[in-house]
C-alpha cells in the first residue's frame, strides 16, 4: 500500500516512509468516518501517531472531543 501511495518501488521504501503512509492513511479515514458520524459536531482530533510496544495510550494521541452544535 505503501509503495503505491508513494508511487515507489516496494524495496527501496524506508521504515519512516511507510509509517508515514500509514499515519497519511488512519488520518485519512478517520477523517472520512467521522464526518459520517455526526453532522453539525464540532470534533477535536489530534494527529495520528505510533506507539512503542507497551506505551500506554493515553494524552492527546488518545484524546478525542465531541460537541454538538
């Protein structure tokens, strides 16, 4: 996925560029869901991003904010 999304060859795409299309991608979807969810609500979302094996998910990364308006 990563090597068509970036328009590269699969073998030369390095750990960062593939987690980069990866947090490009669950940003893109979530973005896509939510908008889907609840019209006329104002969401706060922070940016995606990869935890280490065993970091608790908590903080912004974890945080997610609903009003409706």
């Amino acid at each position: 996925m990563a090597a068509d999304f970036l328009a590269a060859d699969a073998a030369e795409l390095t750990a960062g560029q593939v987690e980069d299309v990866v947090l490009e991608f669950s940003n893109m979807l979530c973005g896509a869901a939510i908008s889907q969810l609840e019209e006329g609500a104002l969401m706060r979302l922070s940016a995606p991003q990869t935890l280490a094996a065993g970091e608790p998910e908590s903080g912004p990364a974890a945080a997610v904010a609903v009003r409706r308006t």
